[in-house]
C-alpha cells in the first residue's frame, strides 16, 4: 500500500516567518502534486513536479522533489495571513489516481 | 474557462438512504475522479472514469458506484447510506495525468 506522510501536521506561526512542510514515502512516484485547501472548498493544484531532484518556485514558495521521486518538500519564506490553509501533496500512481498525503495544516498569525 | 462544477453543495440524508452526486468536469476534460475527504482519513480515491469506462476504483464497499456519461459529466451513486458515510465529495476532472482539477466538492451528512 502507498503511503504519503506528511509532516509537521499543524503550524503555526507569526507573518514573515519562514517554514518547511515535508512529505514522505516509501514508494516512488511518477509525479508529485501540491495542493491548498481551504475550509469548505476543494484543493488547488500549486504545482506539480516530474524529474527527481526537481525545484520550482511559485513567488514566495519553493517545491523540490528528491532525486529518488520518493519525497517531496514545500518551502514558504515570509509567510503571509493569506497562506493558512491545509496544504497536501499527492502522489501520482497508476493511470490518474492519486495518493493523497496526510496533510499539513498552516496558520500565518498578522 | 468554467471549473469543475459539482452539485449539490449540501445534501442532509437519513441512514439507509441512497444519493447522486454529479460532476461536470471541465470542458476538454476526459477523466474525472472522485474522493472522500474526511477527518479521520483524509483524501481517499474512489474512483476515476475516462470516455465513460472506469479504469481504477479504490478500496471502498460496493454501496459505492458511479458512472460517466458520452459528454464526460459524472455521477457518483451510494446506497444504503452509513452514518460513516458523511464526508466532503470531491470530484476532479484532468486533461493530462499530472493535473487534477477539483470542484468545490458535496458535502454529505448522513443522520
């Protein structure tokens, strides 16, 4: 069974503070997916990384994927009230199915 | 370009019951998933339709079934409704398998 864990599970912290959320398994995957989701909606795809060892940045936000497509990590620098949510990472297995990750939940304090 | 529109938001039933969840993906899109969120379990994979054929179903009980009609719109049916039913209904629909766009989800409550 794929499992996707995911750590710390809550933060929180002060504006401008930066912090790291990792996600971890035991199995390789064909791609991994980050998400945010706020209280009553569905997740919105951040970004999606393919090639091991992999780093794309989205303004303050900063993904990599390790070289061996078994981890992944979610750099936030500065954070802002605006970035609280329950952020999750997916990993691609098989033919469009996803495993999700257990989730880490953000709260930026102004 | 619409999104992943799912219908109804809410939706109270009683134990035994049965429910339609629908899902309208979003145009070009092919293959719609589904998932229950839950506390407890977090984001679980039901199942995922491509060109109205389901090609990979997850570890849930057959009181779980869907279907996908010939304009990629899908239905997610459960029967006999458990109490551990209640959870958010999350329908996603992707044009290439590294995206997974989301609705707003149905959020269940079964009493």
């Amino acid at each position: 069974t794929q499992l996707l864990e995911q750590s710390p599970q809550f933060l929180s912290i002060q504006e401008g503070e930066n912090l790291t959320v990792y996600c971890n398994s035991s199995s390789v995957f064909s791609s991994l997916q980050w998400y945010r989701q706020e209280p009553g909606e569905g997740p919105v795809l951040l970004v999606t990384v393919v090639t091991g060892g992999e780093v794309k940045k989205l303004k303050r936000l900063t993904f990599q994927f390790g070289d061996a497509r078994k981890d992944s990590s979610l750099h936030i620098t500065a954070a802002q009230p605006g970035d609280t949510g329950l952020y999750l990472c997916a990993g691609a297995s098989g033919t469009y199915k996803y495993i999700f990750g257990t989730g880490t939940r953000l709260k930026v304090l102004a | 370009k619409a999104g992943v529109t799912q219908t109804p938001r809410y939706l109270i039933k009683t134990r035994g019951q049965q429910v339609t969840l629908s899902c309208s993906p979003i145009s070009g899109h092919r293959s719609v998933s589904w998932y229950q969120q839950t506390p407890g379990q977090g984001l679980q994979f039901l199942f995922e339709y491509f060109s109205e054929t389901q090609r990979n179903k997850g570890n849930f009980p057959g009181r779980f079934s869907g279907r996908q009609f010939s304009n990629s719109r899908s239905e997610m049916n459960v029967s006999t409704l458990e109490l551990g039913d209640s959870a958010l209904y999350l329908c996603a629909s992707s044009f290439k398998r590294d995206e997974a766009f989301f609705g707003q989800g149905t959020r269940l409550t079964v009493v």
